[in-house]
C-alpha cells in the first residue's frame, strides 16, 4: 500500500512512522462518504477493529448511552435478539464492548484469529448501521426505559438496564461530585449534559428523540474508523466499504463550541445511610478548564504537575490539607480526553467549620509551591510517567483499544491521530523546562490565575434517599394520574409485547445467520505462560524468558499459610503501608522521589491462591524498572522490606483511614464482588482469606483499627518482621535474559526466620447477609458447594448460564446492569448480579440454575458456541510483565501445563451428557447455599431470613 492508492472505495492520504509504538500509521479517507480511517501498522497478532462516532448530549436523557446499548440487541442481517451475546458466547474475541464518553460513542473489538475478527466486524458494523432498534422500540425500552404494568389497576415502575446502571452511578458521591463539576464548568456546550443520562430525566427520552440522534450522529461521514495490528488491510477494508458504500456524505455539524471561561459555585446535598451520622461528612469538589485537545505538552505536563502536588501523602499539597486535619483525603486528578481538558479536585470527609479554611489552606499552600516546587521530585515524576507510557501495559484494556481511544482524543476533534503517539520529544523538553520555572508558571496559571473554574460543596444527607423515593413515586403517580383509561391499556400492552419479545426464543434460522467459528478451528494444545523452577537454600525461584524491551519485571512471593483471621488482615494492611511510610534512610517524600526514579512500578498486594489442599494466602511485591537500575532498585526494595518504620502513628492512621474510605466507595460501585466474597467466605477457605483480606472482613478490621491504632502499631511491625522471611519466598523475573546472580540478590534481602505450623482460615457463619448501603440498586450474590469435583466443564456451564439463562432472566427482563455465573476450583459456584433493581427476584432466578442447565441440554442445543469461547478465555493476552506474574500464580496454585492442558481438553470435548450430570453438581437441595445482599436497607429486608448490617 502507498499514498494516492485507492482500496475499496479508501484513497491512501498519508504515511507515517510511529516509533514509539512503533507502527506505522497510514491514514484513507472514503471518497464517497469522507469517512476517516487508520490503520496503525504494527507487529501485533491481536487484531483491532474500533468505530467511532461524534455523539453531541443536548440534555440528559443518556440517549446516546441508550443507543450503544439497544444498536447491539440484533440487526437487518443478524436478525437474533442480542448477537452481542451471541458473540460473547461463541467467538474468539480478546475485547468485545462498548464506550459512551462525553461526546463520542466507540464500538471496539478485538481478536487474534483472523477469521473472527472479520466475522466480528462485520457484526459490529451491521449493528450500528443497520440496527433493529430503528424499526422496533422494544431494544430502546428494555435497554433504556420502560413503563412496567401488568394489570389494569395495578402497580406501575420504571424499569431499563441503562436506568438502572445510572441509578448505581448517582448513588456515588464521588461520581454525583464529578458530574456536578463538569455540568458547572461547560454550562454553555455539551459537556454540561450527562451521556450517561441522569436518571431522573432518562424516562424523558422518548423513541422519537433516540430515532432522531441515530439518524444525525450514526454516519459514516460522523465516523473515525481505527484498524490497529498485523491484518489482512484489503479484507478488512473490502469489509467496510460493504457497509459505508451505500452511504453519501453529509454535514453531521457535529462541532462543539468551546465553553468560554465561567466562575461558578454550588451547594447541594448528596446521600449518606439513613442511620449514618452526618457530622464531618461534607465533600468539597473544585476544577479548572486548563487547555485543549491539541496541547500534547501542556497535557503531559499537568499529569506531572498532579502527580508532584498530589500524588503520594506526602507531597506538598495533599499533605497540607491532610497534616492540618481539614480533609480526611483528598483527590487532584484531570480529564483530558475531551476538546477542553479540566483539572479536579475532591476533598472528602470536612467539618462543616472547616470548609473554608481547607479552601483558604489549599489557595495559600498553592501559592506557595508556586514559588518554588522541588525540581526533584518532578523529575521523578517524570521518570515515573515516561517509564509507563513506553512499557505500554495498561494491565487491563488490549493495546489496540487503548490506541483506538488514544488516536480520537485529538482526531475527533479535526486534530492530528498521531498527536498523543509522539511523545519522546515532549519528555526530553518537560526536563529542559524544569529549571525554567515552567511547571511553576503552569501551576500559576491552572489554579492561580484562571478564571476558568468552580467549586462545589456537598453536604451529607441522611434523609435524602427517602426523599428521592418519595419523588419519584410522586412524578410516577404524576404521570399515571394524566393516563386516560386507552392510554393505561396501551402501557400495559407495550409491556407485554416487551415481555413476550424477551421470552421469544431466536429460530434456528436467526442463530444460523450469525458468523461462528468451528471447533475444528480450535487447536487441542494450548499455549500456558509457564516459568523455569529452580531451588536455593529453602528459595524457589522462577524465571520467566520473554521480549521485555530491557526491562526487568520482578515478583516477591511471601507465603502467609500460618496466618490466622486478622493476621491475614494485617498483612493487607502492611502491604498498603509499604512503600508509603517513611524508612530508616528516607523520610516518606524522599522514598517516593527515589521511588519513582529507580523503579517504572511497585507495588504490594496480597492473593489467595488455591492449592491441592485447601488454600495459601501471599503478600507480594511486584516491581519493574529499566535494566539498568537493577542493582540500585533491589537496595530500594530492600529498604522498604526490611527497615519502613511504622511507628509514624499519625501517617499510618491517614492510610487506614484512606483505605477504608475506599473501600466503602469500592463496595458502593463494584458490590457485587463484595457479595460473593462475604457468601463465599462461609463456603471456602479461599474465599475466607480474600474477606478477611479485601472484602467486608477487612473493612471491620480497619473500622476497628482507626479507635486503637496506637495500640496495634507494634504488632504491625512484629507481623511484618515474620512475613519478610526467606523460608516463606518465591522469587519470579520476567527479562529477556535469565539472571539467577539477580535473582539471588533479591532472595538475599529476606532473612531466614521462622514460621509456625500451618493455620486454617475461620470460615464466615453460614448464614444469608444483607449489608444496607445508601443507594437505590443492589448487588446481590449466592454461593454453594459443588456436589461433583471440578473440571473443566464447569467453565462451560458457567458461560451457558451466564450468557444464556442469566441474562435472559436477571439482565434483560430483570433491568440489571450485569450477571455471571463462575466455578471456583476449590469447588464452590457462585452466582452475581450488579446494579439491579430487585435482588429478591434474582435470588430465586440463582436458585433455578441447575433446572435452567437441564433445560439447555434437553433443548437439543449444542454446546459447541461455548465451547469456542471458553477457550478464548482460558488464553487472555498477555504483557510481559502479565506473563510472568501469571506463570508463576501458576505455578504457586499447582497450575503446571499439565493440568492446563487437561482442563482444556475437557472443555473442548464437553458434551451434553457432561453438562448434564454438572447440573446435578450446583442443586442445592439442603438448601446450603449462602447469600449477600448489598443495597438499600427494602432490598436487604426484601430477602428472608438476613442478618443485617449496615455499611459503616
């Protein structure tokens, strides 16, 4: 491919290297529709396919949030209810989503066959081009909003998975603070809407409305096409054109006025728990419009800026507010991926007569630091921040959708894609500028001297989830008050068709329209990330070969299998403290410039891991940095392991205090992992040690703690003494080269201690929980013992009722906003769901699960769909770094390739007669079966009999 070719309708525009990725980024441009296209050229096997939308919000009904939901719920060639779910069942796929940002929708994919790639595309772009929802509004209703009434006379809700989603959004502080920043900020552009849609305006959006926004923003004319990795560029251009061709330009007038500068303020309530108290709960919320999309330095530069101010507890000021005890912590962050970035601030847990002097305190220290940073510590962030950006491991999304995103937030805007891949430049002239006094002047500048801004308070209220309550049954009675006697028949028959729609089952001829790959498709031998195995002096040491780009990649393993209950809550405790606390030879500021300069990334966690026999709890620290600062990184790690000193009371009680406030956000946003830790927790050992290590367990823990830390300091130091031992180390590298001499290194660090006799891990009562928390949906969860061993069929029941029955009955006829069902090896199934409306009703769809099960086995289904994509989730991608930390999890949980390969090969010749008989393995005919509630204090109740407990 050159310049001036034309592909399938494309003209090649231009060519450019991207070294840094590297890749070479070639841009088209559809003649007939001007569409926009690149393709970042690059040797990756995993192929990515995104499309992009400009989506403007003119209110906050979330239309464009309920239109990436409904597009994917079938199309005019893939006529199924949900091929969404169909592919979640039956591909390859390594991603597979969707995005709702403030102003642009993105459908991105991705997979490393190149048979389901295309398959996937061609589903994807038939889905938002051609989608049902257009000629129906029963997806609108169901994924949106919708009238629930089922007889004449009769109760009336709203219910829609979107609805309910954004229910659990506004039920956090954090996010309700956010909105409210940004909605003050840009009170004159789109920004000041909420995509995501506010429920309270969500039942506003009429079918008329969302008709119209797919019709002005769903063109190929409004599109940014991204291809990223080693593809077939004629097939996959070939494949878009067959859907844009039709297509003839338009104007989107999809421009999006900049919001000239503002100086606003606010006050407002936001919901705390009815039994709560409210003294010293208010929240403080500011920002600053700082820049714009194409002010790549400026934006790389503010991440610096906020890292030096704001990133650890000691840094100037985040311990301002902290020292002076005007704040219990405090947040500084930014948004950069829109036309006008912002920075922003959140401070949690003030006085009422603290308020203003946290503001005053803030300006003056602000002030301050803008005559002078320590230029140390911003090179150290700069080290920090360059090391991440060129190890390219986000841990989490696949590159090529991370690049997708990346390339829109300039492109979107007419700006350059290749703005944010261009980077080495910016670093080198960041440092050049540190002496300058830039960062200074850019501090001055943001929060000094802008008169781009706002500040918000918000004051807690215990009585506000009641009163929210209460005004919406009184605008549903409203509006059921205005129905004429036809109009009451007309709800009630919408909410049939949608009910006899969502029980419709698809025809064979609808499923066999869908593009699915065949088992024989599959190779039977798997590739399992496995390390080398040595053993030294009582150390076993793995090593783990792979291209790292010069970086080393480094995990300590320190086995915990004889810590009891709250010992294994300590060590959590320790690992959030190390690192964070002053040492013998630095004080807490120092040890995080040093920190930052040596190593790309530390960090201490704990897991339970699962072994033959029962289970064994680890604290690890994990730690990269460039080769080259190997040896002074290891005396680093030495220094935090064996001499942090935790007798700083005060700085120890900041972080308990911080981690337990995140925890409670935590569990307000993601309970549903919460759930099914506490209901596991009666069940397996595992299942305990995670509680007493991350889940309610250790939330008690901390609550305790906070009135009598002084008194447990000591032990915290005793305990961390034990742990650091070498007779409990596993030692991991992941390097292009094999270093045993560094390895012995880091195994030097330990001391040879002893340990006690193995210790078993209390298991919770078994009994049903309900933990009340200030929100208006729940998460909810129910566990039981299998009655059969694990293998590897229990992965395919699990994807059969997830995508299958659950979905079905929890997420689409039930409103939430997601469901799984998963099999622990340990021998425990675990049934979840998230952000739901009525927790009771989904508690007897979990308790149906085996009869489900039976059903699909006796329907004449073939299992085979499932089959395909269980293997793709039996092999995630990988980083370097992700391959070595699970080949040697691994190899701690007795994970070898053998077993790998066994367990593969049952879930590749799964049959119907084996689903089958694992039906019989999740029945709960004692009714043993343990569950945890989290939600309001009626949707606890709702579930009998629950012992009940309330958050906080």
């Amino acid at each position: 491919m050159k310049i001036n070719d034309r592909l399938h309708g494309f003209a090649v525009t231009g060519c450019q290297a991207l070294p840094e990725l590297p890749a070479t980024m070639w841009r088209l441009r559809h003649e007939k529709t001007g569409a926009d296209l690149i393709w970042l050229e690059r040797a990756d096997e995993n192929k990515t396919f995104a499309i992009a939308f400009k989506t403007i919000p003119e209110n906050d009904t979330g239309i464009f949030h309920i239109l990436e939901h409904s597009v994917l719920c079938g199309s005019r060639k893939y006529p199924v209810k949900e091929p969404f779910v169909d592919l979640l069942k039956s591909s390859l796929a390594t991603f597979l989503n969707a995005f709702t940002f403030p102003d642009k929708t993105m459908y991105p994919l991705s997979s490393r066959n190149s048979q389901d790639f295309l398959n996937l595309m061609d589903v994807y772009l038939d889905a938002v081009f051609h989608p049902l929802s257009k000629e129906s509004p029963l997806a609108f209703r169901q994924e949106g909003w919708h009238y629930e009434l089922a007889e004449k006379g009769g109760p009336v809700t709203i219910n829609g998975v979107v609805y309910n989603e954004m229910k659990g959004v506004y039920s956090s502080p954090d996010s309700v603070a956010m909105t409210e920043v940004t909605r003050l900020l840009f009170p004159d552009n789109t920004y000041g809407f909420d995509s995501g849609g506010d429920p309270s305006h969500i039942p506003e959006l009429t079918y008329e409305m969302y008709l119209a926004g797919h019709n002005r923003f769903y063109h190929p004319s409004n599109s940014r096409i991204i291809l990223d990795g080693d593809l077939d560029i004629d097939a996959a251009l070939r494949k878009i054109d067959e859907f844009i061709g039709a297509y003839d330009a338009i104007d989107p007038q999809a421009d999006i006025p900049m919001q000239k500068p503002v100086c606003r303020e606010k006050t407002m309530e936001y919901e705390i728990g009815a039994q709560e108290s409210t003294e010293g709960r208010n929240l403080c919320a500011g920002g600053w419009v700082y820049g714009s999309f194409d002010e790549a330095e400026k934006n790389l530069a503010m991440s610096v800026l906020l890292r030096v101010l704001a990133g650890s507890n000691t840094a100037p000021l985040k311990a301002a507010l902290l020292n002076a005890g005007l704040c219990g912590d405090f947040d500084l962050g930014m948004e950069n991926g829109i036309q006008q970035n912002f920075a922003y601030l959140l401070m949690k847990d003030v006085k009422t007569e603290n308020v203003s002097a946290a503001w005053d305190l803030l300006n003056s220290t602000l002030e301050k630091l803008a005559g002078g940073l320590d230029h140390g510590s911003i090179r150290s962030a700069l080290n920090r921040i360059e090391y991440l950006t060129r190890e390219k491991d986000s841990g989490g999304l696949p590159l090529g959708i991370e690049n997708a995103i990346t390339a829109t937030n300039s492109w979107l805007y007419g700006g350059d894609p290749a703005l944010y891949f261009s980077y080495s430049e910016l670093f080198g002239a960041l440092r050049s500028k540190i002496d300058e006094g830039y960062f200074e002047a850019l501090l001055r500048q943001v929060f000094l001297d802008n008169s781009h801004r706002c500040r918000i308070l918000l004051t807690p209220s215990a009585t506000l989830g009641e009163e929210r309550s209460k005004a919406e049954a009184e605008r549903l009675a409203a509006v059921r008050s205005g129905w004429t006697s036809q109009e009451e028949d007309r709800i009630m028959a919408e909410f049939a068709a949608l009910r006899a729609a969502q029980e419709k089952e698809d025809t064979a001829e609808e499923l066999a329209t869908l593009p699915v790959l065949s088992l024989s498709d599959l190779p039977e031998k798997g590739r399992f990330p496995c390390a080398a195995v040595s053993r030294e002096d009582g150390v076993t040491f793995l090593s783990t070969t792979v291209p790292s780009g010069g970086i080393t990649h480094a995990a300590l393993f320190f086995s915990l299998k004889d810590m009891k209950d709250n010992e294994l809550a300590a060590a959590a405790l320790l690992a959030r403290l190390l690192g964070k606390v002053k040492t013998e030879k630095y004080s807490a500021l120092e040890l995080q410039e040093r920190t930052e300069s040596l190593l790309g990334r530390f960090s201490v966690s704990t897991q339970a891991l699962p072994q033959k026999e029962g289970s064994c709890a680890y604290l690890t620290v994990s730690f990269s940095m460039l080769d080259g600062f190997r040896r002074d990184g290891a005396d680093l790690v030495d220094e935090i392991l064996n001499h942090s000193l935790l007798t700083d009371t005060e700085a120890v009680a900041t972080l308990v205090r911080q981690t337990r406030m995140e925890l409670e956000e935590m569990i307000m946003a993601r309970g549903n992992m919460f759930a099914a830790m506490r209901a596991g927790s009666a069940l397996s050992e595992r299942a305990a040690q995670a509680e007493f290590m991350s889940g309610i367990a250790y939330l008690r823990y901390l609550q305790q703690l906070e009135g009598n830390l002084e008194a447990a300091l000591p032990g915290l130091t005793a305990l961390l003494s034990r742990v650091i031992s070498r007779r409990r180390l596993t030692v991991s590298l992941t390097s292009s080269q094999p270093d045993g001499d560094y390895g012995r290194r880091l195994a030097a660090m330990a001391q040879v201690r002893p340990i006690g006799p193995d210790a078993r891990t209390t298991l919770s009562k078994r009994a049903s929980v309900g933990i009340v928390i200030p929100s208006r949906v729940a998460y909810n969860a129910r566990c039981g013992a299998l009655r059969a061993p694990y293998t590897g069929t229990a992965q395919v029941a699990g994807k059969i009722l997830t995508f299958d029955y659950l979905w079905n009955q929890v997420r689409v006829k039930g409103g939430a906003y997601g469901c799984s069902m998963g099999v622990r090896k340990d021998g425990f199934y675990s049934y979840t769901s998230f952000r739901e409306p009525s927790p009771s009703v989904s508690q007897a769809v979990f308790a149906a699960g085996g009869s489900a099960l039976r059903e699909f086995c006796r329907s004449g289904q073939k299992p085979d769909k499932y089959i395909i994509s269980t293997i793709g989730s039996l092999e995630p991608l990988t980083t370097p770094r992700t391959e070595g930390l699970i080949s040697a999890v691994n190899y701690l949980a007795g994970e070898t390739e053998e077993v790998q390969q066994a367990e593969r090969t049952q879930v590749l010749h799964t049959t119907v007669a084996d689903l089958l008989a694992f039906s019989e393995a999740i029945e709960d005919p004692e009714g043993q079966a343990v569950t945890c509630v989290i939600g309001s204090a009626e949707q606890v109740d709702a579930i009998a009999p629950v012992i009940r407990e309330n958050l906080r």
